[in-house]
C-alpha cells in the first residue's frame, strides 16, 4: 500500500511537469497553428540557466529561487525574439515550414548549449530549504516534489484566471476557436501571437527551471520531453491547457505504474498507445474541440502540382554521372552516394503521401527504421543469405504501414500526422526496449554486405539499382490514373466521395507504397551503416525527412531526391568542417527557409515557368 502511493505522489510529481511544458505547447499550437518541435529545446534552456544563475546568485535561498524565476523570464524573452525575428516572416507559408525551421531551431540551440555549457551531463545544486523529505507512512518523499505537487495547480489555477477573467485570455480562447473571425473583428494578430508564444515559452522554461534539481542535465533533454508533451497535448485535446492538465495526470500515473506493472519491453509502449486510442476514437482530445478542416485549417498542405516542368532530361543526365562518375571517386564520396541514395528514396516516398495524398506524416522513419531492422533480422535471426534478407526487408515496413495505415486514414489533417507520431513512438519503443529480439538500444551489429557485394563500388551499384527501381516505380505511382485519383481525393476529398471513389482505399494504398519504399531506403541504409538502431525509427529522422521534402519542393517527384541530396551534402560538408555542425545546418536552414519558402525546387520550377512565360 506504501509503494502505491508513494508510486502515485511521484506519478503526479513528473505530471506536474509535464502540464507546465504541454500547456504551452497546447496555447500555442491553439492560437498560431504551429507544431514547435523548439518547445523541448526551451525546457532544456530553461533548466541549463537555472542551474548556472542559481549557483551564482548571492542571498541563499532567495537568490537560488529568484534564478529560476529569472531563467524562465530569459526563456520567454528569447521566445519572443524567436516569433518576432523568425516565425513572424512565415506566417504567410504553410505550416510545414514553420514546422521546419522550428526543427532548424531545436539543432542551433542543441549547439548553443554544447558552446556554452559544454556536453558533459551536469548535476544542477540542490533546492535550499526542500532538499529534504518528509516521512509518509513510515517512507520518506522528497520535500521538493511535495512544493511541486502544490505549485502546478497553483498555476493551473493563473492560467485558468487569465483565459477567463481577463480580455488577453479571452481573445486567446477566441482564437483558439477561430482564428480567421477574430482577425476579421479587428485583433491584431501579430501581436496575439507574439503574446502567446512568450506564455508558452515562459512556460516550458519554468519547467525546466523546476525539473534542474531533480534530473541530470544533458544536452539530450530536448527531444526526450518533446515526445512526452505531444503525447499529453494530443491525450487533453490541441488547444486546451487544461485538457493538457488531464493528458499529464495520465500520463504520468501510467508512467509510474507502468513501471511496476508491465513487462520491461512494453511499459515505454502504453504511454504511446493510449495516444494512438485517444486519437482512434477522440481525435480532438478529451477536453478539446474539433479543429476547423484539415485542408483549409491553416493550409497544412502547400500548393502542388504533379510535375513542375519536365524532368526528364536532367533525370537522365542524373542518371549517366551516377553511372559513370563513382569509379572516379574517393570512397568517402562513392558511401556519401549510397546514403543520399538510401534518403532520396525514403524522402520520395514521404513526397508521394504529402504531395500527392495530401497526408502529413510526422513519423515516416517507422517505417524507414522496420525496413533496416526487417533486412538485419532477416539475415541473423533467420539465417538468409545477405542478398535475400536485402529483398525481404522492405517487407516488415509494408507490414507496418497497412496495420497503422488501417487507423491513419480514417482521420485527417493535424490529427493523421499525430497518429503516425503515435505508431511511430510504438514502433521505437518496441524497438528499444525488445532486447531479446532487437538488441534493444544497443542495436543490432555486423549487418554487412556479402562478400560478392563487400567492395563499396559494387554495393553502390547495388543500391543505385534498388533506388533507381523505386524512385521509378514511385514515379510511375504518381503519373498513374491512380496518382491523378489520389490528388483529385486530396483537393476535394468529398466531391470524390460522392462520385463513388473509396477515399480511405486510395489513401491507403499510398500509405501502403510509401511504407514500402521508405522499408527499402532503410534496407540500403542498414547494409550501408552496418547495423541497425532504434534512432533510425526515431522523431529527428522523421523531421529529417520532412525537411528534406520540403527543402527540395513539393510541386514535383523529383524534388524530394534534390532536398535529400541538398541536405545530406551540407550536413557532410559541415560536420567535416566544424564541431558545431548542428548549428551551421540549422543556421543554412532557416535561411533557405526564409529565401525559399516553397523549397529550392519549387523556387526553380517557378523560375523556370516565368523565364518560359511570354511575359519573360
């Protein structure tokens, strides 16, 4: 009985938490329509200052106390630059984009804390005055947790006072509800936007300034509370900070007596999978309200078109230098070429759900992630040949793709992306934690080419071959009557609907095909790599993708190769270069971000329109 509830205080002391960081997520999410991937990136900057000013301040407690606070104030200062500076000059474009310089932003601030605080784990100094514990049915609980038990419903209870009794806090809710009619009535949305985005970082900063006592400090902090504050955003209901106090009571009982409960391999996997039932069965959330459209809701998807100019001569010059040029070159550079291979195709894929399915997917690298580990298990759990474990691989994230895809497209817009996170995050955590099967984080190892295919050159023919067949085959897909049905579906999905066109079916059939062809950009990965790991199935690749995606443009096929080419040239020119190559790739994002906002191929396919124009 002990253990239960001291189980349940400590269940509610990480809930508490996890409320202050999903609240602002919530607000902010409501009023701007943003999925700030940045907002874990403001928890761990929230609790790497606290540290440093609360070791530094004089007065003793007051001072100690007061260097919280004041970590949390730089945080939503800093949010408010970020808005103001950034985001603010991109509100016209799609969401996506946003979604990626948020992304540019998580790997500049991930280096700012390695300049500035160094990457070693740091231990923050103990609360003055609550570093004890109080006896509870003969155990002891840390007094600290007992304060935080108390202080989150104290500012539950501010917000609750400030989104209604006061005109900010009803605009917001307004907002919330409508964007479009309050701007309509007068509101300067700027400036509301500019207001909510400091809330919710002040918010995500005191959290952190908080957890800085109880928790090692490490530069991983960002995307391990991101995962959990989606899962409670998504549980309470986007848009509801107090749907988001609900999702993190949840969360954080099922945590903590999930440990106790369940089996090691599965306690990580029920967090996720009550995010995926919520969105199954409840897709606003338990507290929350339907959103407006998925398609007209913020324009989540940006303008496309099945070509943007003809490809056809520089896929086939492409085509030639791959051929030719690899025996000319270094070996660094001949394995350069077979992960932008492996990316290019996993990109593509993704291009054919959201430039043609109009479908959102914010964990694609499930499915890149089951075809290395598909491929890997193949080959040492099953004893096949290298050459026949390659061609089966692809065939666990087929797999995959139809269970989740059964659930996916039965939803749209915000609430289809959260649930692939949610499978995702299933995926992962299976993959994690399954160390009889998996290896679990430390992965599987010695998944080598076989001997006949060993030599880089050879396996890059390999892979040029593999890609090559799926980039034609995935654009076959979208040139087919198929192709043109499932765009026609993701303009006017209803006028579809009433011609008798099986919408889902179609949109499972893509889901279906990109999942396999992800599978086999992570089956050439793995081969490459040598081993497969549960980061491959991880949030940042699925970013990752989406940026190499939108990089390239999504008017056309071919832009996902370019994006992913674009991305992983940088991204190996400068982790050679500098060891603070998170920053300069993010840096380089955000400013091809602000200069082409429809990506670097549709910036060209617009060009070259405008050069073939009469008007020239």
């Amino acid at each position: 009985m002990t253990l239960l509830l001291l189980q349940f205080l400590t269940g509610l002391t990480n809930a508490m938490f996890l409320f202050l960081v999903a609240s602002g997520l919530s607000l902010i999410f409501g009023v701007t329509r943003i999925i700030n991937f940045a907002h874990g990136s403001f928890f761990m900057l929230g609790a790497y200052m606290a540290a440093s000013l609360a070791a530094v301040l004089p007065g003793g407690a007051g001072g100690y106390y007061l260097g919280l606070l004041l970590a949390s104030l730089a945080v939503a200062l800093l949010g408010g630059l970020v808005e103001l500076l950034l985001l603010r000059r991109i509100y016209r474009s799609a969401p996506l984009y946003q979604l990626l310089l948020t992304f540019a932003l998580v790997l500049v601030m991930a280096d700012a804390v390695r300049l500035f605080w160094g990457p070693e784990n740091r231990l923050g100094p103990p609360p003055p005055g609550l570093s004890g514990s109080l006896p509870i049915l003969d155990q002891q609980f840390p007094t600290y947790d007992l304060a935080i038990l108390l202080l989150g419903p104290s500012v539950a209870a501010g917000l609750w006072w400030l989104l209604y009794r006061t005109r900010w806090g009803i605009l917001i809710r307004a907002a919330t509800a409508d964007r479009e009619m309050v701007g309509a009535l007068g509101v300067k949305e700027s400036w509301l936007f500019t207001g909510v985005f400091v809330l919710g970082s002040w918010l995500a900063g005191l959290a952190g300034a908080l957890q800085m006592p109880r928790q090692a400090l490490t530069t991983v902090l960002d995307s391990t509370v991101i995962a959990e504050a989606f899962v409670v955003v998504v549980v309470g209901g986007m848009g509801s900070p107090f749907g988001a106090l609900l999702g993190a009571v949840l969360i954080g009982l099922l945590q903590a007596f999930g440990i106790l409960w369940l089996p090691r391999e599965f306690h990580m996997v029920i967090v996720f999978l009550l995010m995926a039932i919520v969105l199954i069965f409840r897709p606003w959330g338990l507290l929350g309200r339907p959103l407006q459209s998925d398609r007209g809701e913020g324009g989540w998807v940006p303008e496309t078109s099945r070509w943007a100019g003809n490809p056809g001569w520089a896929a086939g010059g492409i085509a030639l230098l791959l051929l030719l040029l690899p025996p000319l070159l270094p070996t660094f550079f001949v394995w350069l070429l077979v992960e932008i291979l492996a990316f290019a195709l996993f990109a593509a894929s993704l291009q054919l759900l959201i430039g043609s399915g109009g479908m959102i997917s914010f964990g694609h690298a499930a499915y890149f992630g089951l075809g290395a580990y598909g491929a890997a298990l193949w080959m040492q759990q099953g004893g096949l040949p290298m050459p026949v474990a390659f061609l089966l691989g692809p065939l666990a994230a087929l797999g995959a793709a139809l269970i989740f895809g059964l659930f996916c497209v039965r939803l749209s817009g915000v609430y289809f992306a959260m649930l692939t996170l949610a499978f995702a995050q299933i995926a992962y955590a299976v993959v994690h934690q399954w160390y009889d099967l998996t290896g679990g984080d430390n992965g599987l190892l010695g998944v080598w080419p076989a001997s006949a295919l060993a030599t880089p050159l050879r396996y890059y023919y390999l892979a040029l071959l593999a890609g090559g067949i799926g980039l034609a085959f995935l654009g076959r897909v979208t040139d087919s009557p198929f192709g043109v049905t499932l765009r026609a579906t993701r303009d006017h999905a209803r006028r579809c609907e009433a011609l008798g066109v099986n919408v889902r079916a179609h949109q499972l059939l893509a889901f279906s095909v990109a999942g396999l062809c992800a599978g086999l950009g992570g089956t050439i990965f793995v081969f490459l790599k040598g081993g497969a790991f549960p980061d491959y199935l991880g949030i940042p690749v699925s970013v990752e993708s989406l940026a190499m995606v939108l990089l390239g443009g999504m008017q056309s096929l071919w832009g996902a190769p370019v994006g992913a080419a674009l991305y992983l040239f940088l991204d190996t020119v400068i982790t050679r270069s500098t060891g603070y190559w998170q920053a300069a790739l993010g840096g380089i994002l955000i400013l091809l971000v602000l200069s082409f906002p429809r990506g670097v191929g549709g910036w060209l396919a617009g060009k070259t329109s405008r050069e073939g124009s009469p008007d020239g």
